[in-house]
C-alpha cells in the first residue's frame, strides 16, 4: 500500500498534492489542515483520506477529525496526532500512550520541521512530514511517500515542492 503524509497546510492548495498522491492508495494528514475547503479536496481525490485535527483548525474540522487516530494498515499499528515531538522528546499529550502501546509507526506534524527517524527505545519509525503549506517559519514546503508491504516500510520519499 502506497501512502502520501503531509501536514500543516494551513488553509493552502498547491495542485501538486494531487500529482504527488495520484498513485497513492491513501492520504494522511497529521493536522493543520486549515479549513474545510482543503480537507474537501483532500477527500475529493477518492484515495482513502485520513486525517487528525491540528491546533489551528476550527470546529468544523474538529468535529470531523480525531485529536489522535490509531489504525492498522497491512501489519503496520499507526499512530497519528498534530502535536507528537520526536523519540526522546515526546509531546506529554501522547508520551504516555507511546510507551504504553507502542505503535510501529507514529506520525506527527505541529513543529514544520521534516523528521523521518527510528525510535530504537519503542521499536517504532517517526514521520513528521514537515509543513506543505505556505505560512510558518518553514524555508521548504515538503511532504512524504512511503510504501508498507505486510510489516515492511520500503520505498520512503521525501518530496519537496520548493521554496515557501
């Protein structure tokens, strides 16, 4: 299964997520989406969208999205929330649920800082796909591809739109 991560849109469109996603089985988004109207065309490109809430969005989006979202995709538990941090720097709103539950992948947003990296403590990959939106203090809008086959990641991209 093929599957495109993104995070802190805030509010923007680029038509380049839909090139990007098109031979994507899922979307992810790990929050920050920014309005309905974004989160309406995510849903529009018919793979399965998944996606949390992040701090800046509204009741609308709240309501149509979970603070954190556990799933299982092929043999893979993932974990997603907005605001996670990183191995060794856990958000305290999800730490305890890591170490507790572990998942095999977690994926975050919130800080706009790309992060694709093992926790070797929890057995566990982190994504922060970075932020694909315009506002923030991010130089480079960037979002993730990444292929699970059973209990493999194989495949991980970083793609990078360009400058902010």
């Amino acid at each position: 299964m093929k599957v495109g991560i993104i995070s802190d849109t805030h509010g923007y469109w680029d038509d380049r997520y839909e090139t990007y996603f098109a031979e994507c089985d899922e979307i992810w988004h790990a929050g920050d989406i920014g309005n309905i109207d974004v989160s309406n065309r995510f849903e529009a490109l018919k793979p399965r969208f998944r996606a949390v809430h992040g701090n800046i969005d509204d009741d609308k989006l709240r309501v149509r999205y979970p603070e954190f979202l556990r799933f299982k995709v092929e043999n893979i538990e993932v974990l997603m929330t907005h605001i996670g941090g990183y191995p060794g720097r856990y958000d305290r709103s999800i730490a305890t649920e890591l170490r507790s539950n572990p998942p095999q992948l977690f994926i975050s947003g919130h800080s706009h800082i790309l992060k694709v990296m093992p926790d070797k403590h929890l057995n566990l990959l982190h994504i922060n796909p970075g932020a694909a939106g315009k506002t923030g203090w991010h130089k480079e809008q960037t979002l993730v591809r990444l292929t699970i086959e059973g209990n493999n990641f194989t495949d991980c991209e970083v793609i990078t739109l360009g400058k902010r």
